[in-house]
C-alpha cells in the first residue's frame, strides 16, 4: 500500500520520500511508483510528474514535510511508536495520517502531544481504486479536516469524510458484511463459493467475487480482520470465522500459498 500511496502522491508535482526499515523493501517501493506514474500522469488532466526519492532515516523523510503518511503492519503497538516519533519529528505543523485500515487514529495517538494533527486517510487500491476515507481521531483539527478534504482531489483521489468514528470506516464495512454472507452461505451448504462468485458475477458485472477476492488478501488475513469486528461488534455470526479457521486449519491461506477457496494457483 505504501507504494501505490506515495506513486499518487508523487502525481503533483512535488517530492514524495519513501522510507522503510529494510532498504531493499524502500528500493522495490520506488522503483514501483517510478515505472507506474508515466501511466498514472498520462491518465490524469493536469497531473505533472513529480519526484520519487529513498530517504536513508525516517528524520530525513519527514524533514520540511507537510504530511507523513504511515503504512506499516496492522500491529496497534508499533503504529503507537510511530506516531510518537513522527509526532517528535516532523515539522510541528506538518499532517500525521495513518492508513491504517483496523485501527482508528484515535487509539494510535499515545505518545503523541499535538493530537490534532493525527488523522486516518484509508487509502484503497490506487491507481485502480481511488477513493480515500478521511476520519478525525477524536481531537483532529477541522482545518486539518478540511485541507485534505480539499487537497486529496490535486492527487487524483476522490475523498470521502467520515463523521463519525468507525472501525471499518464506510466501504470496509459494507464489503465485511457482503464477505461475512457469502461465507454463511457457503458454511451453511447453501451454496459453494464458486458458485457464490458466479452470481456476483452476473448480477453485479464485477469482474470477480468475494471468494477469490479472500484468496487475494489471504484467509489469515480475513480471518483477522472477522476477529477484529467481533470484538467490537458481539453478537456477530461465529460460522463464517469458523468456515475460514476449517480452511486455514488446512494449509489453505489462499493466492499466496497455492490453494484457498480455489486451487488454480500453481
């Protein structure tokens, strides 16, 4: 996701630094961004190439920045680190925004002494999906608010305000709620999930469905996340994290290992 935030980012005209712990995974990240923004700019009315650099320190990322944008590990503890550095470092007016897709900024500010420059702007996947959701956490700015309401467009992103917060924010719910169905069809033998992609094919005209889309990300990865809503949701269907647990008990963790819900992967 870092990648594909700092390419958007870099399609303005201004510097974007990219900055990783593992230097190979900051080299792979701008030679990413690098190869694809000759397509994204030429995509784009008034979008002008900009600069991609690797900082060698996140001081050096963050030096004269007006926002820091985080997209590490879906990990509570080091997001609250981070931010307490960032807080630290950056430019004391410059925007701290987490992409974060689990956690509300409002549990990420800890360490932080200037709270109100602490936003989420969840970013989906760009340059195919553009949309951004801005959440305040708790004690954001309005200006601050209101300056990425107003800026994000420049980057080719569509924004969409969050007013009140929300784990999950807008679509990941939406999106939780079909994948949560679809897996209590298939647990409850109503249907298999290539015939539960098939219809939403058909009806939808979605390319895929719910079931390959869970292969992609991983099922560790969506079982993680039916956890995370349960605990802050009770009374959550328990068959469908069961159907998911049945397939992980199994080796089957989707795309990345071979095999998920479908085995055409090798």
């Amino acid at each position: 996701m870092g990648r594909r935030i700092a390419l958007m980012l870099a399609s303005a005209g201004g510097e974007v630094r990219i900055y990783d712990q593992i230097p190979e995974t900051a080299r792979a990240a701008c030679a990413f961004a690098e190869a694809e923004l000759p397509k994204v700019v030429a995509s784009r009315r008034g979008a002008i190439a900009g600069q991609l650099t690797i900082a060698g320190s996140i001081e050096d990322a963050v030096a004269e920045t007006w926002m820091a944008v985080e997209a590490i590990p879906e990990r509570l503890d080091l997001k609250i680190a981070l931010f307490g550095e960032l807080d630290r470092l950056a430019p004391k007016d410059a925007i701290l925004a987490s992409n974060s897709s689990s956690f509300p900024s409002s549990q990420l500010i800890g360490q932080v002494a200037r709270p109100e420059r602490v936003v989420n702007t969840h970013y989906y996947m760009a340059p195919e999906q553009l949309a951004v959701e801005v959440m305040s956490c708790g004690q954001t700015d309005e200006a601050v608010m209101a300056l990425m309401m107003e800026r994000l467009p420049a980057f080719g992103f569509v924004p969409f305000r969050v007013r009140k917060e929300s784990v999950g924010f807008i679509y990941n719910r939406i999106w939780a709620a079909v994948k949560r169905e679809a897996l209590a069809v298939v647990a409850e033998g109503v249907s298999t999930p290539e015939e539960v992609d098939r219809i939403a094919q058909v009806v939808t005209g979605a390319p895929g469905g719910p079931f390959r889309g869970m292969d992609t990300v991983g099922l560790d990865v969506a079982l993680a996340i039916e956890e995370h809503y349960a605990a802050v949701r009770p009374g959550l269907p328990t068959g469908p994290r069961e159907l998911l647990k049945s397939y992980i008990k199994e080796g089957r963790l989707g795309a990345k290992v071979g095999r998920g819900f479908y085995e055409d992967y090798r």
